[in-house]
C-alpha cells in the first residue's frame, strides 16, 4: 500500500513552488551524498593506512592484492629505526641504521631549549634590522620569490658525544654520536635577501633570534657566514619539518647546530657580539685551567664506526666495517680505521658522493678470528686537520667541556661476539 500511495503521488502534477523546492532538495541531496562520498574515500583511505600498519606478508604476495595509494607515505611496518628521546629536549638519529648519507627527515636529531613552537606560516614574518639602509619584514611568500637553492650539509650539534668527556657512557653509537644528521637543504641564500636591505658597512656582526619559547639567540660574525648562510624553508624535497624549524632557519654549513636558529624571525646587524645568555652561560668550552673558549662555532673533522658498534653482535668471520666521516672544514680526505686499538691503521675506501661540510661514508673489508679487539676510525679533512685521539683531546681541553667532543671512538668485540663501548 504505502508503494502504490507513493507512486500516486509522485504522478500528481506539482506546481513552480513545489518544483523549486524539489530541485532545491535534490541539489542539497546531492552535495550530501558527494560529501558523503569523499568522507567514505577519506575513511577508507585512512583505514587502509592503518591495516597497512598491521599488515602481515602473506606466503607469495602476488596472489594477494596489494594496499591502495595513502595520502603520505608510509615505511614498511618491517622497519622499525626510531629517534631516542634525550630527556624533554631533543633526541637522537639512529647512526646505526643509516644506508648513504643522507638522514630521512623523520629521523633527523631534534635540539630544542623550550619545546617546539606551532607557528602559521602567513603570520610568521623575519624582520630584518639594525644596520642596514633598509630595515624590511619579510613574509614567507616574500623569501620564497627569492632564486631559490639548495645544498647536502651535516648540522651536528656541539653537545654531541658530550657524555664521552669523563667516561665511556654511551652503549650505542645512538647514544655516543645521534646528534648529528645530514639533510638536503632548500631556501634563498642570505647574501641574496641582504641586498635587498643594504647592510651598512660598520656592520660586523648579526644577532639572530628564533620564535620558539626560549627566544634562542645566538651572535654570528658576519664576514664568516655570509657566503655560505641559508634562510631554509624546505628539507629532503618537503617543507621543513616543525621540530626543524618550520617554516623558516637558519643554515651555517660546518657550524655548530646551535647557531643554525630554528623558527627564525630576526636578524639583527651590529658591531659587536650580543652577548646573549646562550652564548655566556651556554655553548663556550670550559678549559682546566678554569678559562673559557668563546664563539668555537666550526665542528671539527669526526669519524665513528656505525658498524660494527656498541649493542651489536657479531660473529667470526668478514665483516664490512663502516661508518661516517665529517668536518665543518669541508671535504674528508681520508679515513682510517685500526682492528688493534690504534696500534696500526688501515686505509678506509670513501664512498661517492664526498662532499664539503657532509657526512661521508667509509667502509673496509675485515674478517674477525674471533679473538677480543679494539676497533677505531680517524679522519682527515682537507685542510690537513687529523681527529685527535682521546689522550690528546683531554690534554689541550682537559674534561670539564660539555662541547665539541671529537675525539676517536673505541668499540670492543668481546670474544662472545658482543660489542661495547670503551675508552682506548
């Protein structure tokens, strides 16, 4: 009954009003049912992601249909390399997962002083000043329709390897080395944007300042960065990630990752350092003798060994040992790496690409006997400057620093095959 009474009123004639309203219902029926159906897609989409994330391998994959395209890739659920959170303020790359040179930028160290700000990009401005003829608060869009480029760089930051000052801590080269990652980076060089505003030619240094909530400072001697220096926006192809800065910092190819300002909103040019709290009571180099060392921004030539490294197990046999070199000086030269606790040393092969101030990587062909051993790397930058052994460091700098630790890495192969951290 209720059909037949439907369908009779459907045969009714209905007048212009009743038209209207019908198209007017069927537009709105229509808009629901397409919303309706990119949401289903959306969840669907989603859905997929997380079965994704669960997914099992089956027996022979090709007779299984695989998962549909997802909005943002995904790694395989097969692998599982994470950073280490290093108390409330940042954490580390896992070196000893690395393939190449290049970090992926979820993987990328984090260093931060006061958490990591959300910042809208249409809101957020970098404000130029000081001496210059003109002072200019720039938009994102503005930097943007600047020539752009971009460059491969370490950015390594000056606490790393810290804890191996007064004793061998760390268990993982994770933990002794994480705070160093190399990334492609993309932006307008910083001598590009300072034509724009004219810098006066009394100006001899720039303090640059981010807008996280620590404010970080930090004073930057203008003669030595300005060929080099990137205001950055983009890292590995994408927009920088948020706990790198987005959207705009700071790059000093070589320098200390401090000094690259994350969140960056100002640049201000003056004859004089700043002396702000990060560069007084932070980030100078406690000597023996009670002295500081201020403003040692370069990071020296460092190697280590990824693997063999400490947590891993090995067993008798060859081993491909490899690593990462680097130096704030620019290209790695050479390698070297001892299996006899630096009694004797072996020329390492430098893999391609070797580039200026950029992880290099290295490797040498051995084959353990299973008997106890000591293994090391050293490196040479092009500059002739040679990685100090752990001795020599502590003679010059004596270990009251918390900063630029470069000296050699030792790892022991126990007999068992277990490999542990030492200092040689």
């Amino acid at each position: 009954m209720k059909n037949s009474l439907q369908k009779e009123k459907r045969d009714e004639p209905r007048d212009e009003a009743d038209t209207e309203k019908t198209a007017l219902l069927d537009r709105r029926s229509l808009l629901a049912g397409t919303a309706g159906i990119v949401s289903a897609i959306v969840m669907r989409s989603v859905t997929r992601s997380a079965e994704a994330a669960m997914l099992v391998a089956p027996d022979d994959p090709t007779r299984v249909p695989g998962a549909a395209p997802t909005a943002y890739g995904q790694r395989s659920t097969y692998e599982q390399s994470v950073r280490v959170p290093r108390s409330w303020w940042g954490s580390l790359t896992p070196l000893q997962d690395s393939h190449g040179i290049l970090t992926p930028s979820a993987l990328h160290f984090e260093r931060h002083h006061n958490g990591v700000p959300v910042i809208d990009p249409e809101h957020h401005r970098l404000m130029i000043h000081g001496l210059v003829a003109q002072p200019w608060a720039f938009t994102m869009d503005d930097l943007k329709r600047f020539p752009a480029t971009s460059r491969l760089a370490f950015i390594e930051c000056s606490g790393n390897s810290a804890i191996e000052w007064k004793a061998p801590t760390g268990q993982s080269v994770q933990q002794t080395h994480g705070l160093t990652s190399t990334s492609e980076w993309t932006g307008v060089a910083l001598k590009t944007v300072l034509q724009e505003v004219g810098v006066k030619p009394d100006a001899s240094w720039i303090l640059a300042e981010g807008s996280d909530a620590a404010a970080m400072t930090r004073s930057l001697p203008l003669a030595l960065l300005i060929e080099e220096a990137l205001l950055c926006y983009a890292q590995n192809g994408e927009p920088l990630r948020p706990e790198q800065g987005y959207p705009l910092r700071l790059l000093l190819p070589g320098w200390e990752g401090n000094t690259c300002i994350k969140w960056l909103r100002r640049l201000k040019f003056g004859t004089a350092p700043f002396m702000t709290r990060e560069e007084t009571s932070q980030y100078t180099d406690l000597m023996s003798d009670g002295t500081a060392r201020q403003f040692t921004m370069l990071m020296e030539a460092k190697s280590v060994i990824t693997s063999p490294s400490g947590g891993q197990r090995v067993q008798p046999g060859f081993i491909d040992i490899r690593g990462l070199a680097w130096s704030g000086r620019g290209r790695i030269a050479q390698v070297e790496v001892s299996t006899d606790g630096g009694r004797s040393w072996q020329q390492a092969v430098l893999q391609d690409p070797i580039l200026p101030k950029c992880h290099t990587r290295f490797c040498l062909p051995w084959r353990w006997n299973g008997a106890d051993v000591i293994l090391q790397s050293r490196c040479l930058d092009e500059t002739g400057y040679v990685q100090p052994t752990r001795a020599a460091l502590v003679a010059v700098r004596g270990v009251n620093s918390v900063y630029h630790y470069n000296a050699i890495q030792s790892w022991k192969i126990a007999a068992d095959g277990q490999v542990s951290n030492v200092h040689a």
